[in-house]
C-alpha cells in the first residue's frame, strides 16, 4: 500500500497545540501568549475540530478553569521542551481511506535548543490516541520544513533541508528519494533563495510559499518594500517559483517590518488551512489588511479570520508554526466522542 502526504485543505477532524508554560520561552508573555491559544481553540471548535492539548502535568487544572467546558478539547498531561508543534508533531499520510501517522527525529532546529522532551512527544501522548501505529522515522526533518499539494508536489528550501546540522549524509537526491520513500511524493522543488532575517529554522518554507487547492501560491513578497533587505532574495524565489510552476498563479504578500529591539521574522504566508477556515496571522502593521485581501483571494471556499499574532512572533514564529492538524480518520473514535463531550482529561 502506497502512502502520501496529505495537503492541508483536506478534511480535519483535530488540532494539536502544545500549551506556553513557565518554563518555555514565552515565560516573558506568558498570559499574552496563552491568549492567542483560547482564541485559536475557539476558532478551531466553530470548524468542527477537535484540539489535542499538550499541557504541563502542573497546568492541568488552570487550562480547565480558562477553557469554557463545552469546548471539544482533550488535555493531554505532557513533558514538552517547546510549543512549536508544527516541527515535531506527527505527519498524515493517506492511502484508499487508510491513514498512518508518521514522524521523522527532530533535534531543535538543527541544535539550537534543547529537544529531548519535544522528539518524545508523538510516541509517548498521541501516538496511542490514533487508530494506526506511528511509523518513525530516522532522518531530521521539521514540519514547517515541508509544502504539498493535492498532486504529491513538495516544496522545501535549501538552507532548511542541506543544513549541515540535520542530515549531513544526505545529499540533494537522496533527500528526493527519502521523500518519495517515506511521504509519497511525486515531484519536489527545493527553493534556492528566500529567508526572513532573524529566522531560526533557517528558512521554513511556511513562512515563504504555500500552495493553494486550485494550483497557486502564496509566497511572502517584498513588492511593497523595494528598499527592505528582503526585497532581492525574496523577489529572486518569486522567479524560482514561476519558473518551477509555471502553470501556478502566484499569490505575492505584502512584507511587514515588525521589531522588537531586532528585526522579526514576520509573515503573512504563516497561515493555517482548517476545514473551511483560513487562521491568518495579523501584526498590527498597515500591511495586515492587503494580506488578508491576498488571502481571500488565492482561498476563495475559505472563511479567512484574522488572529493577532504579534505575541507570537516575539519568538520567532507565527501561527501555523504553534499547530499541527489531524485529518479526519486518524484518531480513534473513542477520543473523538469524549472530546465532543467537552474539556476532559486523557488519563
């Protein structure tokens, strides 16, 4: 049986989030932090989702005092390094009605922070709620490193994938193969050019290029900005994308300039598909409401809703960086039905 990643627009039955604690990064924010968290869960439940909580054994009961209790949310007691889970949360492929969750190692974005909670995560908690075994995988490979589409096409940046700090063995093909090997994919662009200053996954490509379901891409643009830093390396991956998809309608971005005693690495393109929603991140910035006139145009079937995120990227991510979604099927429905029951606790 052939396996393939999924793309995002497909059916969602949950989203998993991984809630800030004192001991992660967002100790500085965090009330400001866990306020963007309520706001996404309550998104998420109006889209007839379930959330995945990931929570500190020692927040369980304050996130039950927070959540209103008719919400569908398992809280899942859980020992985690970080909150992005869109880089160590499990992956869904699918084949003929049959879905298998998959994960790949992960190493804190080659190195850079501790992870050795975070890479147990998928085996340890959620793993046991899917109705397949999880495949494991080896290799260091991040989520928000990965793009597809409807027909196997991945897209992925360079200085991500060839880091020297990820998978040193590998070279450019033989990260095709492991693809094709482990995902399903058909084709794959690597992009050469494009990266946000003070990006420290070294070029996720979420925060660059997204496919849309009726062959496009939205990618973060600069066109606003000819003067930015940003503008040449960001306008040559606009040609590298024309030149791969010619047959794609391209979807440019305004550039925020957000600070915060440094440049952030703020973009519109961190947006999250679920079910007939878009979640877009907004900045506070002038450009927030040509980036969701963007949005609405390149996911016309899609309801586009604005989430501030100028919190979040205080630690160098946005919204689509903090979630990880679970197609319909996945779960067991055992889970399924105890969450719509309300907030409960997954003993």
């Amino acid at each position: 049986m052939r396996y393939q990643l999924l793309p995002e627009w497909v059916k969602q039955e949950a989203l998993i989030l991984a809630w800030p604690h004192q001991h992660t990064d967002w100790a500085p924010w965090l009330e400001d932090a866990r306020a963007v968290y309520q706001i996404i869960i309550e998104h998420i439940s109006h889209a007839q989702g379930v959330v995945l909580l990931l929570v500190d054994p020692n927040d369980i009961a304050d996130v039950q005092q927070r959540l209103p209790s008719d919400v569908p949310v398992l809280l899942i007691p859980a020992e985690f390094n970080d909150t992005w889970v869109r880089d160590y949360g499990f992956l869904t492929l699918a084949s003929d009605g049959q879905y298998q969750p998959v994960e790949f190692e992960f190493n804190g974005w080659a190195g850079k922070y501790p992870a050795h909670l975070d890479t147990q995560v998928n085996r340890r908690y959620l793993a046991p709620l899917c109705k397949r075994p999880l495949l494991s995988n080896p290799q260091m490979v991040e989520g928000g490193a990965l793009e597809i589409d409807n027909n196997g096409h991945l897209l992925s940046t360079a200085q991500c994938l060839y880091h020297p700090q990820r998978n040193p063995q590998l070279s450019a093909l033989d990260y095709q193969q492991l693809f094709v090997d482990t995902l399903g994919v058909k084709r794959m662009t690597v992009l050469h050019n494009g990266h946000l200053q003070n990006d420290d996954t070294d070029g996720h490509i979420d925060t660059l290029a997204r496919f849309t379901l009726h062959q496009g891409v939205v990618y973060q643009g600069a066109n606003n900005r000819p003067n930015d830093p940003h503008f040449v390396p960001l306008s040559a991956m606009a040609n590298e994308l024309q030149a791969a998809l010619p047959d794609h309608q391209l979807f440019p971005l305004p550039l925020p300039d957000i600070n915060d005693t440094e440049r952030l690495p703020a973009s519109y393109a961190n947006f999250l598909i679920f079910n007939h929603l878009v979640l877009a991140p907004i900045y506070n910035a002038p450009e927030d409401a040509e980036a969701l006139a963007v949005l609405t145009q390149a996911y016309p079937e899609h309801t586009i809703i604005a989430v501030d995120c100028t919190t979040l990227v205080k630690q160098y991510g946005s919204l689509h960086c903090i979630t990880m979604q679970v197609p319909q099927g996945v779960l067991k429905d055992a889970w399924i039905t105890q969450a719509m029951q309300g907030v409960s606790v997954v003993a």
